[in-house]
C-alpha cells in the first residue's frame, strides 16, 4: 500500500450495520464446473433469504465481466485477476453488512484460497456444487462445452483446463443424488447454525 494511502475508519461500521440487520454478514461462494448447477442453487438460495428478510447480493460473473471486469479474458492470470476484484467486491459487501452470494467456477485451489484470505476465513463459505463432467455437458444450452471440444473455446475448464475439486468444503453439495430443494436446504441450515453461534460468542 502506497505510503500516501491512509485507512479511513468510520462510525457506522460493520458491526452497527449487521445490527441493524439483525444479522452477521458473510460470503456464500459457490464452485463447480460450468453446467454443475451453480447459479441455479445460488438464485434459489438468494430466493430463500430474501423471503426470510436477510439482506443479500448476488455477484454473477457475467455482469462483473460486463462492468468492471470488463477487457479480462480467460488466460489463467486473467481468471485469478477476475476472482481476485471480485473477492474484493464481496468483502466490501460483507462490511455493507450484505449476506454475499457469489458462484464462480474458480477451479483452481491456489485462487479460492486468495478468494478466502482476501474475504477473511470468518466470513467465507466454500460451497462445494459437484457434478460429473457428463451431466454438465448435458445441461450446456449454450454449447460451451462442444465449442471447447472442437477447439474453439481455448482453456476451457474441465476440457483442456483442470478443475481441482475442493477437499474439505463447508458445504458439499452432490447434484447426483441431491435435489434444489434439499441443496438449498443444506445450505440454510448452515447459514442459520452460523449465525446462531456468532450469536453466542
């Protein structure tokens, strides 16, 4: 940090805030392959808090690509750039107060990792959405994944592009044998058993 640069501190903060939401702020992050069914839990989960009046924001990768990460490609640098800004914005978020849901494929370790550390461990909660690379390509309306096939989607993840799995999320979500409903569920319950013990401390 430039030496010119001072932290500004402010007395509505982000505890005065979770207070007057009547709740703890915190990061849903979402990972899985393209197809896994990310956003389609995260909308649902969003949907869920919403009815039972938490305050929340979704962070989807397609609007920030369209905003400000507008010019980022698709290069290994240019995805850890692109997750990197947005764990920037969720922890902005998370001092607004606001519950974050954000679902990004982010299939490297090493970058959820940063994701983690940029947000705080507190305050960010790994959502494992785990789907077989079959059942992705079977859900692709888009055609991503045979465009990446024939080549013309270049380091496509889960193609020509790894994906490393999560090994100890806090949510493990298996789209094989669990529906919307229950996925969603579980993740509620976690949410509500988190806030239930920053309650207690």
């Amino acid at each position: 940090m430039s030496s010119n640069i001072t932290q500004q501190n402010y007395s509505v903060n982000r505890d005065s805030r979770n207070k007057l939401n009547q709740h703890p702020s915190m990061v849903l992050w979402f990972t899985g392959l393209s197809g896994s069914g990310k956003s389609t839990i995260a909308e649902a989960v969003e949907a869920k808090l919403h009815v039972m009046q938490f305050r929340t924001y979704t962070l989807d990768g397609d609007n920030l690509r369209g905003g400000i990460n507008h010019g980022l490609g698709f290069t290994e640098v240019d995805r850890n750039e692109n997750l990197r800004r947005t764990a920037e914005i969720a922890k902005l978020f998370v001092d607004a107060g606001i519950i974050t849901i954000a679902a990004f494929v982010s299939p490297l370790e090493k970058d959820r990792k940063m994701v983690k550390e940029i947000i705080g461990e507190n305050d960010f909660v790994e959502i494992f959405v785990d789907t077989n690379l079959a059942t992705c390509e079977e859900r692709d309306v888009k055609g991503l994944y045979q465009k990446a096939r024939k080549g013309l989607i270049p380091n496509f993840t889960g193609i020509d592009s790894p994906y490393e799995s999560p090994t100890n999320p806090d949510i493990w979500i298996k789209t094989d044998n669990e529906s919307i409903t229950i996925a969603v569920a579980k993740v509620i319950t976690f949410v509500k058993e988190k806030i239930e013990t920053n309650s207690n401390e």
